[in-house]
C-alpha cells in the first residue's frame, strides 16, 4: 500500500525519493499521485514528509483537484526556471532546474531513491549537479503489490467488463454454424461470412470500449486450433474459427479513467472437444481449483505451484519442476500480480521468493499446451484474504459450447 512507500525506502537507508516523467502513463507516478498529467512532471518525497509534485502550468488546476498530492506546483514556483530558457538544449535544462529545486527539497544527506527506468542521460545530468541518486528495483513496486480498497474496486469494475465481453465473445461462438471444413460462419444481413479471430476481437473491444476500457498490444488472445498451443498467441485477424478445435481467449484490459487491468482466461469448443483436448482441461481445470483453494496470506508461491504440478504430473502432463525445459505441458507461472500492470509481482512460482500478503489481487493460471493438438487455459482473478481469498471471477468454466 502507499503507506508502505517510506518503510520500504528506510529499511534500504534511503532518505528521499524522486520520481521524474516526460510521457503520459507512469504507472509508478500515477501509483503515488493518483494523476494523470500531460506534460514532464516531478515528484519529489522526503521519508515521512509530505511530498511536492511539479507540473506544467496548464495541469496545476486540474491536479489540485484530482490528485492524492497536498502541495502541488508549478515550475514557474520555483526561482531559477531561467536555467531552463538559457540553456541550449532546453531539455537538459529542465532537468538541471529539477536538480536545483531537489536540493531545496530533499534530504542531500543521504542517498535519493529513482526508478531504475529513469533514463541514463536524465540521471547522468542529476548526478553531473551533485544529486547522490541510486536506482532500486521493487520499492514502489512491493508497495504497489497489496492493494487499497479503491484500487481493489476499481479492478473489480474493469472486470465485470471484461465478463460482459467474454460473454459475448463466447455466445457468438456457440451461436455459429458449421460450413465447409468446419469452418464456423455466421449470418449477417442475410449472408454468411467465416467468422475470424478478427471478429471476435473486434465484439471483445467494442464491449470494453462502452465500458470504458481498452486493450492495447497483445491483450487481447484469440488463438484457434493448434496456434492455440502458444500461450502468448494473439490470433490473426484472418484466422479462421472451426469446430471441434480448442479456442483460447485470454483478455487483461485496463480501465481508461482509473488506469488498473484485470486479467481472465476461458477456453471453448464449438461442437465436440476431442479426448486429448477434454483430458487436458479437466487437468488444468482440477490444477487452477487447487491454486484458488491453497491461495491465502502467509502461503508460500512455490507451494501453490507444487500442489499445482503434483496434479498435472499424476495426470499425465509435463511441467518446469526444478526449471526443466519443455516443449509441452505447463509453459508458465500458476499466477501473478495484476493491478496498474497486466502482470505484476507477486509471482507464484517456485524461482522468486513469494510470500502471499493480504490484499494481494493475484490471478490463477492454469493452462496445457501441446504442439501437435492445441492448448487450453483457464484463469481467474483473486483477492488474497487471511483465511482464503475472494474471487473476482463470476464467468462460468465450460468447455463445449
């Protein structure tokens, strides 16, 4: 939580933080000032003081209102903005003027925490003005992995989209026809067309888009029939849908007002799964309950992924125990963080230490892939309680359709 961030920073002996952005969406800063600004903005935080953060002058209003930031300001606040108007690469010049204003602000008696995103140049030039900086992986980060209330609401929102979607996505499946080579068709003004991944994407961002989120990049998996057994599969528009072949959809969009994803899997066939396709869902589908009915704070990840693989492997499958490389079977983690990031910590494996805290929002993963039949994966999102967890997936688990 955001009460943590000064914890985290005292136990690594740092006195200050500074966070620094040129471009809309930095999760970390928006994490801390719950703003989203338009233009360079600095944040700037001695260990339990309130902090200050810097605009643009056009966005000073705007974040008084909406921001979690008591002191907000603008550059012009500040004496020395000449550094800035006089330098010949203005650019530079901002962040020597954001050096001056941190050694007004900061503790320069003791290290100053930066993302370790923050670019080199950026930080050469902080350290050139006498700014004792070091990037730290996982300090905002740790913090960002239990969450608060409003975050937990804002998740549950983007995910009851999300099921709206999916819903739609998979009733238009079971409601095609079969054509020539199984190909699946639907109607519409009166004439048949293939349905395509392409189509099933576009009902799947439409919905999102009237609920208020989006997808970018590959957030959006429609993988068919063998291309089904590549867990990061996005689909081709062009690809065609069929009967009797697995269909994955994996979706983990974000909201575009509060920013968080969320993150579920189903898996369908139109028509009859055959026996290796059925074999292989009932085993992620008894491994994925096992992960929810193990998940509670205090449990070990590595202890989620081994009640996990011990079901996989009396079943018959292949998994990465002990890092063992494999080509089929189970090719990823049983779970992850989900919040400002698609994929966040904590990771459940067995390769990081995890500990499962309360209000961690984690998913569970559960998924077989094999090259020559196809894939199926099944995944929900939860709530880490002290006894247990909640889950925020309300969408049904069925196979055919």
């Amino acid at each position: 939580m955001r009460k943590d961030v000064d914890r985290i920073l005292a136990e690594r002996d740092i006195g200050s933080m500074l966070l620094y952005a040129d471009r809309p969406l930095d999760v970390n800063l928006y994490y801390l000032t719950g703003f989203l600004s338009f233009g360079p903005t600095v944040y700037l935080k001695k260990v339990d003081e309130e902090p200050v953060m810097i605009v643009i002058p056009a966005d000073v209003q705007r974040a008084e209102r909406e921001s979690l930031v008591k002191r907000v300001c603008s550059y012009f606040d500040f004496e020395g903005f000449e550094i800035v108007k006089s330098a010949s690469d203005q650019r530079i010049g901002l962040i020597r003027f954001i050096a001056a204003v941190a050694k007004k602000e900061l503790d320069m008696k003791k290290l100053i925490y930066v993302p370790p995103v923050l670019s080199v140049m950026v930080a050469d030039v902080l350290r050139h003005e006498g700014l004792n900086i070091t990037p730290l992986f996982d300090v905002i980060e740790e913090a960002r992995q239990t969450k608060e209330p409003d975050e937990i609401e804002a998740i549950e929102s983007v995910q009851r989209t999300a099921e709206k979607a999916m819903t739609k996505a998979i009733e238009f499946i079971a409601d095609s026809e079969v054509g020539t080579k199984d190909a699946l068709y639907y109607l519409e003004d009166g004439r048949k067309k293939v349905l395509t991944a392409g189509k099933i994407h576009s009902i799947l961002n439409q919905i999102l888009s009237d609920g208020n989120c989006i997808a970018e990049g590959g957030e959006l998996q429609v993988a068919s029939g063998i291309k089904s057994a590549d867990p990061n599969c996005t689909g081709e528009a062009e690809d065609v849908l069929r009967a009797n072949q697995p269909i994955v959809l994996d979706i983990f969009p974000r909201s575009t007002k509060r920013l968080y994803h969320t993150d579920m899997a189903r898996t369908m066939v139109k028509g009859k799964a055959s026996k290796q396709i059925k074999n292989m869902f009932e085993a992620a589908f008894q491994a994925k309950d096992a992960a929810v009915d193990a998940m509670k704070a205090g449990i070990l990840g590595r202890d989620i992924e081994d009640r996990c693989f011990r079901i996989l492997e009396k079943a018959g499958y292949e998994t990465m125990r002990g890092g063992k490389q494999i080509a089929r079977g189970l090719l990823h983690d049983v779970g992850h963080g989900v919040g400002l990031d698609s994929n966040e910590r904590p990771a459940i494996n067995g390769f990081q230490k995890c500990i499962l805290e309360e209000h961690n929002v984690v998913t569970a993963e559960l998924g077989l892939y094999d090259p020559d039949v196809g894939g199926v994966r099944l995944e929900d999102i939860l709530e880490i309680t002290r006894s247990g967890c909640r889950n925020l997936t309300e969408l049904e688990v069925r196979l055919e359709v």
